[in-house]
C-alpha cells in the first residue's frame, strides 16, 4: 500500500532537492523563521491542503487535510537553524549572518538537520494529499520553530493548536543524523533526554588585581563552581542512571588586572527520570550556594532557569506498530535499533499536553559505506554529527528515505483504503 502512496515522489525529487538547497542556503535563528514558514504555507497550498494557519505560536504552520472518516494522525517537523558557522564547501552553503535574540551578529546554519525534516515532511504532505482515495481520515502537519530553544512546541500548544485544529490520536516525528543514509533508526520508551538551561550569576566585589584582598573573586567562585558541578553525577546519580551536567558558558571581566564584580555561568542539564532530573536540578542550585558562600559572596546567586523540555518518550507499542510498518516497506535490514539519546527534542511535548502516543525515529544523512565501516572499526566519534559546522546531509537517498518514511508512519495510522492493491495492511 505505502509503495502505491510514494510512487510519485521520482517525479517530486529534484523539486524537492532544489527546495532543499534553497532552505539551506537560507537559514533562519530560533524565532525568525518568516521566510521559511512562508515557503512551507506555500507548499501546503500547492498541495490542496483544505486549512493553512500561519504564526501559530509564533512562525508555526499547521496544516490540515480532512479526508472522510477515520483517525486524525498528526506529523510534524521543526525548520529553525543555529548560530553556527559552516564549514561544509557545499555549493549551497549558508553564508547568512543573522542578530540574535540577545542583540549579537552571529553566522547562522542548518547545522541540525531541520532543513530536511521541513523538505521531508512537505514531501510526504503532497503524496498523501494527492492519494486521497488511498486512506481517509484527518492529516494534521505541523511545523515547528524554535525547536532548539526548546520553547517551540509549548509556544504552538500554547496558542491553541489543540483547541484549534483537530486533535490528533498519535504524534509521528523524526530526525535526521549521523547514521548511514537510507537506514532508520529507532528506540522504545526514553528516546531522548531531558533538558533544562540554567543562568546563573555570582556576585562579588571587584577591585584591582594587584590587592585581591579587598575585593571578593567571582571568577574564583566559578572556577570551584565548574569543578564542583562534575562531581553531581559522579558522587550523586545512581550508577544505573544517565546524567549530564555541561557548564558551556563562562564570563566574567573585562581585563586581565580587574577582579569583577560579577562572573555569569550557563549551566545544561540532561536526564532521562524525573527522579534525577529533579535531583540534580536540586544538587546544581545546592553547589552553586554552597560556593557563593564559602567564596564570601556580597549576595547570594541568581538563578534563571529557561529552555525547559522534557524527556521524549516513544510509546512502545505505538513504536512497534510503526517499526513493523518500516520494515514491511524497507526491509528489517535497514531498521535499526538504537540506544538513548543524551540529546533533547521538544515534540514530546505535544503528545505530553493530550496524553496521546508519540512515535519518533532517527534516519541517517551520511554517506553509506563510508559510515557503515565507520560504525564496524569503532570510529563513530570521527563522523560529523548534528551541531558541527561540517554537518550536512547527503541529498540521497537522505531525502528519498524522509519522505518515504513519513508516508509510510502515518498509512499505518490512517484508514487504509485496500481496493486494487491485493493485499492488507493490519491495522
């Protein structure tokens, strides 16, 4: 059945690369995407969608193709790039410089990857919109910003996505990464982590460098900060358990003779329980006090806690009623299962606010071969992965496997329509 629905994406693949080269070449930060959510509207409207809604939670657009009786199946994909500089040497390489939300010009790349889900979920949205008579329920397609500020599906949410669109039975994602191009991956239950941001800020009293005693040292704080951060999940979490404590941000000064007054740490937190989350969510704030303390601190430490998504569950058996169908359209051969994730994804969120399934699965990007003897001599870490500037997807069968794989998700949630095809899809 999935093979009748994709047997028009031949004549759609060089559209689709062309407007894969075009979003890649044109990126946009977290809360900027107008140009791509005004291309991927577009799309929709070419493709007979019945409902378009645009700035749905800020650049999303949703999508909405009624199609007689049946249940309503929602995809979605996210289209906001990052402040990366890249360093592919594709042709069509980004060479945007953009201001970001804290007023700084940065470079700006499609560094993970959101270009081709974007290209990929369009792709699927026309094949199923152009074989109507093949299924029949509700597709709901949903765009997302913001993803890598963690605040774009609770923004959609937020601005009534449920209340105003049809609300679905199953959430259906994927993301594309440093697997061989034409395999999937998948896992079942805690897919991916947890994920909070902390800014912190300690307080001390500046002076000049040549009379650090009359003055209190922040940067000396931070610096037993960071070291003593390491110690959470070492001494704190079960062994048992994963956990992840990065302090990827450090500031403090002006000039190598002036004790600040202040020194700012960013703090990233990743786990897969609520138990550790919460633990070491607790444990983080304790060691900071703690050292603003013993470092004499004027005040005590501010705490801001932002970029908040939890952990992404992939129901299992919504999982396995999914896998199944990829690999009766792919073969078992090109499934694979896959650990946790330490990385996070805010789509959870979605399946999270109505309590409904959510499926989400990984597709490789990398050159074939090449990755495959990578993964069999042990040498994954070589390989560039999502957030290097060297990240780009290989166009094919990258983008062939996208949008297959999304076709084929949502076909085994919809009503199948069987006549002519002589055999059943178990539903």
């Amino acid at each position: 059945m999935s093979g009748t629905v994709t047997a028009g994406l031949a004549a759609m693949r060089e559209d689709l690369a062309d407007f894969y080269r075009d979003l890649h070449r044109h990126p946009e930060l977290s809360l900027q995407e107008t140009r791509t959510a005004a291309l991927l509207a577009q799309r929709l409207r070419d493709a007979g969608f019945d409902e378009i809604a645009e700035g749905v939670g800020g650049t999303g657009v949703v999508g909405v193709l009624r199609n007689g009786d049946g249940p309503v199946v929602m995809l979605r994909a996210d289209f906001d790039a990052l402040p990366v500089e890249e360093r592919t040497g594709l042709p069509y390489a980004s060479t945007v410089r953009a201001v970001d939300g804290e007023g700084r010009e940065v470079p700006v790349m499609h560094a993970c990857g959101h270009d081709m889900h974007a290209v990929c979920l369009s792709g699927a949205a026309a094949l199923l919109a152009g074989a109507r008579t093949r299924w029949s329920g509700t597709l709901l397609v949903v765009f997302q910003p913001a993803e890598e500020l963690a605040s774009g599906a609770r923004d959609m949410v937020a601005d009534g996505l449920f209340e105003r669109f049809p609300v679905p039975s199953v959430v259906l994602g994927q993301h594309v990464g440093p697997l061989p191009a034409g395999f999937l991956g998948y896992g079942s239950g805690p897919v991916m982590a947890a994920a909070d941001s902390l800014n912190i800020t300690l307080h001390g009293r500046g002076g000049h460098g040549s009379r650090p005693e009359a003055a209190v040292d922040p940067v000396l704080m931070a610096a037993h900060v960071v070291t003593r951060l390491q110690g959470i999940v070492a001494r704190e979490v079960p062994p048992a358990e994963t956990a992840v404590v990065t302090v990827g941000r450090l500031q403090a000064g002006t000039k190598d003779n002036i004790i600040p007054d202040t020194a700012e740490l960013g703090v990233n937190i990743r786990a897969f329980t609520p138990a550790v989350r919460d633990l070491v969510r607790a444990a983080v704030e304790r060691v900071v006090e703690g050292e603003a303390r013993a470092g004499g601190a004027v005040s005590p430490p501010d705490f801001t806690w932002f970029a908040s998504a939890p952990a992404l569950v992939s129901d299992p058996d919504a999982t396995k009623r999914t896998v199944a169908a990829f690999a009766a359209h792919f073969g078992a051969q090109r499934i694979l299962p896959m650990p946790q994730v330490n990385a996070s994804e805010d789509v959870g969120v979605f399946g999270e606010a109505l309590g409904i399934p959510t499926v989400f699965w990984f597709w490789g990007g990398l050159e074939t071969e090449p990755t495959l003897a990578a993964y069999a001599q042990g040498r994954i870490d070589e390989l560039p992965g999502n957030h290097s500037p060297y990240f780009a997807p290989v166009l094919e069968p990258t983008l062939t496997t996208g949008v297959e794989a999304l076709v084929v998700a949502a076909l085994s949630w919809l009503d199948v329509n069987l006549v002519g095809d002589g055999a059943a899809t178990p539903q």
